[in-house]
C-alpha cells in the first residue's frame, strides 16, 4: 500500500509542476531569427552595392585620402661649346616638403628641434607655414637640398616630412660663360642666355607615375606609370671655351687698368659667321644667386649701343671705291686738321694737308672721310650701313638685342651727311659692328651670324666687291702698323688688320669732352681671314682713352690666342717669338682659369 501510495504522490507533484511551466510560443524565435537573417542580408546586399554597383564611390574616396600623382621631373639637357666642352649641366638634388595638418598634429618636441635645426628654419617659422598653407598637402620647405643632407632629415622620421628628387643648373666655366650661358630659375626654367633662347629644346617634359601614399605621405607602391618622362636634348653652340677664356680674362683686365665703366667683346668665324666668343663686363657667376641683379646679367654684346666712331671709315671708303669715285692713291686734302660745314667744325687729331685715301685710314681722319661721303649722295651712305645690318637685329635669338639707331637719310643735313662717315650719329651694339666686318673679310659678302655650328658656308649678301675689299685689307693693315693708330694691335707672326675708334660720349643728349668710348675692330690674318674681333671698353678712367691705346691691346691678346687655338698657319715670318714660345703662356691662362672656376661648385653637387 505504502509504495503505491508514494507512486500516486510523484505523479501528483509531477502534475503540479508541469502546471507551472509556461510553455513559449515558436514565433518569437521565428521573429528574432528573421530580423537577424534580414540584418545579414542587407549587409551582404550593401556590401555587394558597394563593391559592384556603387565602387566609384568608395574607390574615389580610397585613392582621395591615399593614392596620388607624382611628377618626374626631366633631366634639363646640358650645354656644350663647339668643342664638346661642357658649359651648363644638371646635378641630381633633393627638395623638402610638408603635408601641413601632419605638421600642426606632431608633439614631439626633440624631432622639431632637430628638424627645424637641420632646414635652417626657426620653430615658429615652420609653424607659421603649416597653419598658413594647412589647407594643402604640399608644401616646400627648402629647394635643392644636397642629396646627403635631404638624406639627414628623412632619417628622423617625422610625420608629414618628405623628399622629391629635382634637378639643380650648375656651370663649370661660372662667370667667363656667364652672359651668354644665362641661368635657370628655381623650378629650371631657362631665365638668360642660351638657357632662355633654346629653353623648349632643353627642359624636357615631366613624367607622371601614380603612386599609393601611407598616412604621413610616404611612398608605399608605384601603381602605375601615366607618362613616361622626356629629358631634355643637349645643344651644341657655336662658342669656343677656350677663346671665352682667354677674351674674358684679358677684357677683364683691361677694364681694371683703365677704370671703365663697363665692355664688351666679340669674336667671329670669318668664313662662318659663328660666334667664337661674347664677353661683357662687370660680370656674374650663374651659380651665385646673390649675385643676381638685372644691371650684371645684362649681355652688353647685344644689349648696348654706341657711337662706332672712326670704326665707321672702312665702310665710307669701300663704298666710295666700288662706286668708283676714289682709288687707294687719290688726294684728299685734309684742310690742316680743321673744315667747317655750314656753322659746324670737323676736326682732326692731327693737322695734315693732302693725304691719300690709304692715308685717311691709315691717320684716321675724320675730314678726310667727310670728303669722300659728301663726293656722293647721302642715301649713298645710309644704302651701305643697311646693307651691313645697321639698323637691324640679327635675330641671335638671346633676349635684349637691340636694333640700335641710324636715322632715316630723308633727315640727313650735310654736317650729319659728313660725321656719319666716321661714326657720329649712328649706334650700333658691338656683334652689329663685329658683323659689319665680316663683309671685309669675306671678299665683300656679309654673312648671317650663328650660335649654332655652321657644317656649310652660309650663303651671304654682297656689299662690296672683292677688288675694292683687298684693297681696303691693305688700308687696314697699314693702321696696325707703326705709322698707324693701332700698332700695339699687331700679332706676332700673322698679318693683321683693324681700326681703331675714339668717340665721345653722348651723356643727357650732350657730347662730353671727358668720356669716350674706345673701340677697335679688325681681322685676321689678312692673307686669309679667319676671325673677326671687336672690342668695346666703355668710357676708360685711366691716363690712356684712345681706342688704339686701351681696346687695341686686347684685340691683340685675343686674336693671338684664337688664330692658335684654331691652328691658323702663320702669315708673318718677321717676329721674334716662335709659336711654342707663345702657346705655353695662352694654356697656362686658360688652366688656371678653369681651375678658379671650379672653385665655385655648389657644395654637395
């Protein structure tokens, strides 16, 4: 009974406990389930959205915070002479920059420190930049960096601090080259010189390579090449260094003697046109910015203008020959040294009566030459100094030639019709005078002038007769002699020909009696002509400011050097010194030179 009655009880108590669970209902967890499968499937249809429909979206704003691109810059190419000599060239160096808001995030105190100390820049400075330009993500610090110096920066690691690889313009021949080389601004744009007028041919293009930037602006992946980079094409000129060298140190030289103001020199290939060498003073070095200022970059060659003077006379008499009104032996008479026409007087340094036309040229006299331009018609005259490109550019293509002046002949009156015959009332600069003589020295055709090098003879115009320029040779020759004005003008062992010039300055519109400008312009040898020379030295200081005393000097220094450097064969057995004897001096000039020069390398290039 007992066991019976224990089995009814658990089933009781069973019973009562089954009444007291709540059984839950399956909708609940059908709800739950749903809203969580749901959730995970507009996920996976978002994500599918995105990544297949809506990519732009989110791919566009991955390459905006990350993915860049960066330019590489051209290599400029470099500049040599005729001789493959190297006058401008370009060295690897490295710039510095900033992403502004990594800048203004950084705390680190030490790692400013050391980067401000080693850019040269104050804290405050390089926070100033970054708030200034925070708007950005790049932003210079410091241009042109020696590579193992932007090297010492990046090794700090600072965050939003970066390098880009540019180039920098260095010139091995510094301020001999100056003036006609030029310069490049910062960013390697050509700014003077050759590096200004073959600027398109030189610079090159950039390339463009996309590239996957981390957060503090590094370098992580090249992604992919845009544009293949184009460097520059190297361009040969016409200009010999070595006569650069040895025209820029005598000019120098001349211009400290003398006290002048300022000169300029150029040497021309007679049979070419080519030009050889183009010096101006005061001078510069390209590789000095500090020494940047318009007045010492300006190439006086090309830039300047002056009364010719006298240098004029072989031009008035060339023109009278080949009209035939004058012969070398026919009589001037040269008034004593003292002609009025009409209220004006003509004067002459020395008092001489009837003289040849060898002789005008020979004693440089101005009444002479007057006489033989006033036997014919004044656009007689102003027809021969057009046709020697008075007047005119000769299209060098380097920036600041001018065309000088020579007024329309319409305007002329005697007295101007007279003293235009020997150089007063004209300007020209001194490549228009230089070329002027080419037609001398060429058998009467003037040729174009060139920076480029010349493989053929140019074709020319003709201004004079070959007859009537020999003649005219022989005149010029004789004014280096020591009968003439320009004997310290002679060169041992060659023939040589030229005429001096000494004519006032034209100050405030007025002639002063005590600044001249001094000239000499001539060729040589005269058995062959091979290179044309002018120098201009402008109103020299010292005891001496005839042209045959201060510019003659030089034109002999320089023509020596270049009649050897190019291996012209003496004409001229009648001197002292034998051509090894002169040669040993002219290359010890030129190494020293060079060697001042390289003193003046950008330190780390």
């Amino acid at each position: 009974m007992s066991r019976a009655n224990s089995i009814v009880q658990n089933e009781s108590a069973s019973n009562q406990v089954a009444e007291m669970i709540v059984p839950v209902s399956t909708w609940r967890y059908k709800v739950v389930g749903f809203i969580f499968g749901a959730m995970f499937v507009g996920l996976i249809g978002r994500a599918g959205y995105l990544q297949v429909v809506d990519r732009d979206y989110l791919q566009s704003q991955g390459n905006a915070r990350y993915l860049r691109v960066q330019n590489e810059p051209p290599t400029r190419g470099m500049i040599r002479d005729r001789n493959g000599q190297p006058l401008a060239i370009s060295t690897p160096v490295d710039s510095i920059w900033m992403n502004p808001s990594k800048i203004l995030e950084q705390k680190d105190e030490y790692s400013y420190k050391q980067l401000t100390s080693l850019l040269g820049i104050t804290r405050d400075k390089l926070m100033t930049l970054a708030e200034r330009r925070k708007a950005r993500e790049f932003v210079y610090i410091k241009r042109h960096l020696a590579p193992q110096d932007a090297k010492k920066i990046l090794a700090l690691n600072v965050p939003g601090i970066n390098s880009v690889r540019e180039y920098k313009r260095y010139y091995p021949a510094a301020q001999v080259m100056g003036h006609v080389v030029g310069f490049t601004n910062i960013d390697n744009e050509g700014q003077e010189g050759l590096e200004l007028a073959f600027n398109s041919a030189l610079k090159g293009r950039n390339g463009r390579t996309q590239v996957l930037r981390d957060r503090v602006g590094h370098v992580v992946e090249h992604v992919e090449q845009l544009s293949r980079v184009q460097h520059g094409a190297d361009v040969t000129v016409s200009i010999d260094a070595r006569i650069q060298y040895l025209a820029h140190r005598h000019l120098e030289a001349a211009v400290k003697k003398h006290k002048a103001k300022t000169a300029s020199l150029v040497a021309l290939d007679a049979e070419t046109g080519e030009v050889l060498a183009m010096v101006s003073m005061p001078d510069f070095n390209p590789n000095d910015r500090s020494e940047f200022k318009s007045s010492r970059f300006k190439n006086r060659s090309i830039t300047d203008s002056f009364e010719p003077g006298s240098t004029m006379k072989p031009f008035t008499v060339a023109m009278a020959m080949d009209a035939g009104v004058v012969k070398p032996d026919t009589l001037v008479d040269a008034e004593q040294g003292s002609m009025y026409i009409g209220g004006s007087r003509i004067t002459d340094t020395k008092k001489m009566g009837e003289i040849t036309i060898s002789e005008v040229i020979k004693k440089s006299s101005n009444i002479g030459s007057a006489k033989i331009a006033m036997m014919m018609k004044p656009r007689d005259l102003y027809k021969t100094y057009v046709d020697l490109g008075f007047g005119q550019k000769n299209k060098l293509t380097l920036k600041g030639e001018q065309r000088g002046i020579l007024a329309n002949r319409k305007s002329w009156r005697p007295i101007e019709h007279a003293t235009m015959s020997y150089g007063y009332g004209l300007s020209v600069n001194t490549l228009q005078l230089a070329r002027a003589y080419l037609a001398l020295a060429n058998d009467g055709v003037l040729l174009p002038v060139s920076l480029h090098p010349v493989k053929e003879k140019p074709k020319g115009e003709r201004v004079f007769s070959k007859a009537t320029t020999e003649e005219v040779a022989k005149m010029l020759e004789l004014a280096v002699s020591d009968q003439g004005t320009a004997p310290k003008a002679r060169v041992d062992q060659y023939r040589v020909g030229g005429k001096t010039g000494t004519a006032h300055k034209v100050i405030n519109g007025a002639y002063q009696d005590d600044a001249y400008m001094s000239l000499f312009a001539g060729f040589a040898p005269i058995s062959n002509p091979k290179v044309v020379l002018v120098v201009m030295i402008d109103d020299p200081r010292g005891i001496d400011y005839y042209g045959g005393l201060v510019a003659a000097p030089v034109f002999s220094e320089v023509m020596a050097g270049a009649l050897r450097y190019l291996h012209v064969a003496p004409d001229d057995i009648g001197n002292k010194r034998s051509v090894e004897q002169q040669q040993k001096p002219i290359e010890l000039m030129i190494k020293r030179a060079q060697t001042a020069s390289s003193e003046d390398r950008v330190e780390g290039v």
